[in-house]
C-alpha cells in the first residue's frame, strides 16, 4: 500500500467567520520504510472561472522530519490559524474565490504526497445570472 | 495515425498543456545560453583588449590609439574631385610629432569640405603651435586631431553584461520555481509584500486582504454631504487628449499641404504624396471635428456629481445620496443605478482578453424630465442601500469584484454614462 497523508478539519462546520481560527490535523500513513524529508502546510485561497487564477497565502509553514516524526506516527499533527477578514468565499459568474488547506509531505524517495481541504469563509450567496 | 513530437506544449495562458518538467528545462537551457554567451563573449572580448590582438584589434582599433604632440609645421587646402554637389577642398595640417623624425599630414576634416570651411578648419591650427594628435599603434596613417571615442566598444560591454545578468536571473529562477511549491513561492512572496506595505499608511489593504485601496473615496469632500464620490474616466482627460491629437495630426497635414502645393506651384508636384496628403488632411479635419463634438459635448451636457453622507460602505447599511447634474440644455432623462461587475482577464496565447459580466444592477432613479433646466443644475437625494448578502469589492491581479454607481442620462441629443467606482467592505467588517 502507498504512503498517504489525509488533511481534516477540527470541528469542521459549514461556513466560517472572518477573524475565526480554524484548527487542521493531518495524517501520514503506510510510510513503509520511507522517509520524511519535509513538511508544508498552507491555507489560502485561489480563484477559479473565466480569469487566470491568482492564488494568495494567508499561513504558511515548512518543517522538516522532525517537525513531524514522533507525532505523525503515533497519530496527526495539527495546525491553526486565524482567518483574515477578506476576501470572502464567492462562486460568482465567471469570477470564483476558493479557500482551502492544502498539505505536502515530500518523502526522502522524491515522491511527493499532498491533499487539500477546501472550507468556506463568509456566506455570500450565489448571484443570480444576468448578462450584461 | 503518426504524429510528430511536439516540443513543447501549446500556451493557454498560464497554464501549460504540455510537460511541466520540459518547459522549465527548455526555459532553463535558453538562459543558460544566454549567460554562457555573454561570459564568454565578455572574456574574449577583455582578453583581447589586454593582448591588443583579434577581434578587440580589429574591431575597436580606437582602443589602441596613442596620444602624442607636435608641432604643426605646414597647412594646405588639397583640391579634390568630388561628386557633382559635393565639397570638394580637403584641407591639412603637416605635423612634426615629437616621436617621428619625417612631418606627416594629417587631414583635419572628414569628409571634404567647402573652400569657406576649408579655412576656419585651418584656422584652428597655427602654425608653430604645438597640439595634441591620435594614432593606431604603430600606423601613422590612422592620425587624427580629435580624441577618439569608445561608445561602441562600452556599449557592447553593457550589452554583454546584460546578457549576463539576464541570463544569471532567467536561471536562478527557473532553478527555484522548479524546486518550490506554488505555495512557499506565494508565501515568500506574501512576505515581501507585507515589508511594503507596512511603511504604508493606508489599513485597507491590510486589514481587508484583496479589498481594492480605498483612498480616492474620501479625499474629496462635499458640499452638501460628507464625501463626493470619484469619476472613472474625466470627460475632461477625454477632451484633452482629442485636443492633442487634433493639433498633433493638423500640425503633420499643415506640413504636408505647404511641401505639396509649394511643389505643385513649382512645377515639380507629386501626385502620390497629394494623395497620402489628401488623406491627412481628412482625418485632421476630422480630429477637429471630433475635438469641438467633445467641447460642445463637455460644456452642454456639464458635470455629474454624487455625494455621499458617510463611508465606508457595507452590505445592508443605508446612506445618504446627492446626485447632481449642470447642464445647458435640456434633460431628457436620468437614470441612477447601483451595480456590481464581475471582471476576469485571461490570455489567449499571446493574446490578453478582458470579459466583464453583470451580477447585480439595482435602479435608484428613473426619471424622464421634459421641462428644461437650462439655469439650474438638476438636483436629487436619495437613500443609497446597498443590498445584503452581497460579495465585497475584491482585486486581484486577473479578477475582479466592482461596485459603482452608474449614471445615464441624455442632454439635448447627447446621450451620456458617467460611473462611479465604490468600494464594498465584508459585511462581518463593521
């Protein structure tokens, strides 16, 4: 079996607050002998639609094996952070916004395993379809 | 059915269909060349210039110019036998130079020169005056009265240099976006944005990530209310560039009628350049044409202005609205109206397109007005809701959120748009 790492949310529940601190945990499982060479763990948003995506970190950190053995085998790591006032999650038209945690873990073996989280910030409903 | 490798993959905007890896690879060997070129080139180049041998010797010989004096011993204006139009006295100085034993001649004008200018050259240098030469080593042919330059030789240095540098960069960047994550890039980024802005002095960008900057909202006060809301495009900046163009363009045809009708009038007109000035003339009658539209068009219809009871604005909250409209002429109708355009940018290969798509317009005011205003500016307050649940103003560099209030109207036959961008807070922000 592969090496696989999950990414949950604690307490996870539909949409989240600006200045909210939202809590992850993630998982490394069926290492198998291989390696940890390092760690990233990030949350931000992307946006998504007709435009070129633009991506902005709001946390992010890299650390190296011993960020991570000794807790991620026994069982998960956790990180936290507060959320930012803006910009709000948003499925618009042809403009998206998408918040997510996203984590990597790259292995002594040159693979590289990761998964993402997406979550909502805000409540900004959809707008209606109308064109100009 | 055989298909040739492609090298590399087509370009959808920053997206790449093809390999990845390739791409950084193929991205890297080019600057690589670049930097290689340029090293070696600056090497050769300097090694040359040390050794006085190939290429630095025969392609920058003023490099290897020698200063010397002596005394000028002789003049002479020499007759020569140019083309029919052309100067036709080169005039010489014999020199006696202090490291030779046998008087040269030198030429001090290049080319030849008229019999006038033949003798102010002349005058220049007296004889029995000592003065300062230039010649190639060991070449007395090559001696001459003025020091030579070396912008060609500093400017292929400065060429090579940036060969360097680009190429240096190119790969030290293909080298760290290939060995990074998307998201430490950002990060380190991020990082360097926040350096700047924290000498700033506007909290909007800081406290409201991707809320566009807000300052144009409040530095104008208003009359009635507190705040007068910033115009997109100033009609007056429109005016002035037509008033530019007009006098540019009607400057070149002007140049252009008195060079064909003075040609004509000669006898010797050219019939293909009366046509190309037929066409400037048209076209700068035209930007006249257009320019006085524009001023007819600036003074009939007059400003619009909107002002606002207090700021910043947030989804649910009310305000106070002032909307007013000089004009000369007749109002035939107004309209007021709150809206939000989603904008995306996106490349198409080289191309770079812009789509703009409404989500939300909410009228304010409608108004069809028959009477005339000719001496009163039209005035008309209101409440200005902005609606609840709505996404906040957003930017980033290929997407956008934009809140503005848009006004229409038609003044005498002109119909006209003027908007006025605003900035939406997040609702959670108060």
């Amino acid at each position: 079996m592969d090496p696989v790492v999950t990414l949950t949310i604690v307490d996870r529940h539909r949409n989240y607050t600006p200045g909210e601190t939202i809590v992850f945990e993630y998982t490394i499982e069926s290492l198998q002998g291989n390696g940890i060479q390092a760690v990233e763990a990030s949350v931000l948003w992307y946006t998504e639609g007709k435009g070129d995506e633009d991506m902005v970190v709001h946390y992010f950190e890299r650390g190296g094996a011993e960020s991570v053995i000794g807790e991620a085998f026994q069982g998960a790591c956790r990180f936290e952070t507060e959320l930012p006032k803006s910009p709000l999650s948003y499925e618009g038209l042809i403009v998206k916004i998408q918040w997510c945690a996203r984590i990597r873990v790259f292995l002594t073996s040159g693979a590289e395993l990761h998964h993402e989280t997406p979550f909502h910030l805000g409540e900004v409903p959809r707008p209606r379809s109308r064109s100009k | 059915m055989l298909r040739w490798l492609k090298p590399w993959g087509k370009k959808r905007g920053a997206r790449r269909s093809g390999s990845r890896l390739l791409g950084s690879l193929g991205e890297a060997l080019f600057y690589a060349f670049l930097f290689l070129l340029g090293s070696l080139s600056l090497v050769v180049i300097l090694t040359s210039v040390r050794l006085g041998t190939w290429p630095s010797h025969h392609y920058f010989p003023e490099l290897f110019f020698v200063e010397v004096t002596g005394k000028v011993v002789d003049q002479r204006r020499t007759p020569i036998d140019p083309p029919v139009g052309s100067p036709n006295v080169q005039p010489e100085i014999l020199v006696k130079l202090k490291t030779q034993s046998e008087p040269v001649w030198v030429r001090i004008a290049d080319p030849s020169v008229e019999r006038e200018a033949a003798l102010l050259e002349l005058g220049k240098f007296e004889i029995g005056q000592d003065y300062t030469y230039w010649h190639a080593l060991g070449d007395l042919r090559q001696i001459q009265t003025t020091e030579p330059t070396r912008y060609r030789f500093t400017l292929v240095i400065v060429t090579l240099i940036s060969l360097i540098l680009i190429g240096a960069s190119g790969v030290g960047r293909t080298v760290v976006q290939e060995g990074t994550t998307p998201e430490r890039r950002a990060s380190i980024a991020q990082r360097a944005a926040d350096l700047d802005l924290a000498g700033g002095t506007n909290h909007t960008i800081i406290d409201y990530p991707s809320v566009p900057d807000d300052v144009e909202m409040t530095n104008s006060p208003g009359i009635h209310f507190a705040y007068r809301l910033p115009i997109a495009h100033s009609p007056v900046l429109r005016l002035l560039a037509a008033a530019v163009f007009s006098l540019v363009w009607t400057s070149i045809a002007v140049v252009f009628v008195q060079v064909v009708v003075g040609g004509f009038l000669e006898g010797k007109g050219e019939w293909l350049l009366g046509i190309v000035t037929v066409a400037f003339v048209a076209l700068a009658s035209w930007s006249v044409y257009d320019l006085f539209q524009q001023l007819a068009f600036l003074v009939g219809i007059g400003p619009t202005s909107i002002e606002i009871s207090h700021y910043p604005f947030y989804p649910g909250a009310s305000y106070r609205l002032l909307l007013t409209q000089g004009s000369h002429m007749d109002l035939q109708y107004l309209k007021l109206m709150l809206a939000c355009d989603e904008q995306a940018t996106y490349r198409q290969g080289t191309d770079v397109r812009t789509e703009v798509r409404r989500v939300r317009e909410d009228a304010i005011l409608d108004l069809e007005q028959d009477q005339s205003k000719r001496d009163s500016a039209f005035e008309y307050e209101c409440e200005l809701r902005i609606p609840e649940n709505v996404m906040h103003s957003f930017r980033s560099p290929n997407n956008s959120i934009q809140w503005k209030l848009i006004v229409n109207g038609k003044v005498g036959n002109w119909p006209f748009e003027r908007v006025f961008p605003i900035v939406v807070f997040p609702e959670d922000s108060i």
